[in-house]
C-alpha cells in the first residue's frame, strides 16, 4: 500500500497538492454579521455581530457530513412569552449536506429554552484558497421565525507544501 501511495504521489504531485490545499482548515476565526428577522405572527429573532470561530472535520468516507462546531456572540429568539439567548458554542448536526439540527449550549444568564435543538436549513460554505476565507451560511428554523446566518472566517495562511 505504501508503494502505491508513494507512486501516486510521484506520478501526480501537482494533483496531489492541489486536494491537500482545496481543503479550508480545520479551524479558523471570523466574524457573524447581524442580523435580525421580525416573523408576521410577532416573534423575533436575532443574531449579534461579533467574533466567531468555526471547526469542522473533512468529510470521509464514513461521515460525509461531519459536524460543525460554531462559537457565537449571541443568538436571540423571542415570541409572546419569553425570550431566549444562547452565547457561545454551537454544533451543527447534519442530516444531509445542506440541512440538519443546531444544539446551542445552555447559556447561564438565560431562562430555561423550550428546547436548545433546533433545525436549521440551506446551509452552505464556500472556501477561497487564495484569500484563506471561508464563508458559512445557513437558516436556523426557530419556531415561528427564520434567521439567516452567515459568517466569514479566516485562517492563517498554510506554509507552502513544496
């Protein structure tokens, strides 16, 4: 087996480091841009500007769709009868590539959440390997309200392969 990889790697190193480079880091930090949503049935939800982080594994053959991991400055939701914040770490559960459940961690200051899963959709993430820039968009499906999120993050430029 090591034969072979070795003469993959030596019939095809331009192919090669491309894949090794096309892939975004594991971790990276950015920024969440506001946003806030007012539903017609009177519930509001938000999203607060600020620092974020972001880590995902790569895909595999076992796990397509691995989990993602989020740090948020905050993510409001509020209808007639409470309001929820949750701060902090994020996972993002896929089911299929685009769509799954968000599990907030319970934040301290806030009242108890009816649920801290919720699902969330349209997700995407596109990387630009020039700029080391990855940006992240999805929808949080709050009940009663759609909140769109979408992040850019950066990562420290990789040192050259070669």
């Amino acid at each position: 087996m090591l034969r072979f990889a070795l003469l993959v790697a030596l019939l095809f190193p331009a192919q090669a480091a491309l894949a090794i480079l096309a892939a975004p880091p594991r971790l990276m930090i950015g920024s969440v841009f506001e946003r806030t949503i007012t539903s017609p049935g009177g519930s509001v939800c938000s999203v607060k500007p600020g620092p974020a982080g972001f880590q995902r594994d790569d895909p595999t053959t076992k796990q397509a769709n691995p989990d993602a991991m989020l740090s948020l400055p905050e993510v409001k939701f509020t209808n007639q009868s409470k309001t929820v914040s949750y701060t902090g770490i994020a996972t993002l559960g896929f089911s299929t590539a685009t769509t799954g459940k968000i599990v907030f961690d319970d934040d301290e200051d806030s009242d108890t959440a009816p649920t801290t899963t919720v699902p969330f959709v349209n997700y995407s993430e596109s990387y630009d390997q020039s700029n080391f820039k990855l940006r992240v968009s999805f929808t949080i499906q709050f009940k009663g309200c759609a909140l769109p999120v979408k992040a850019l993050f950066r990562a420290a430029p990789q040192p050259h392969l070669f």
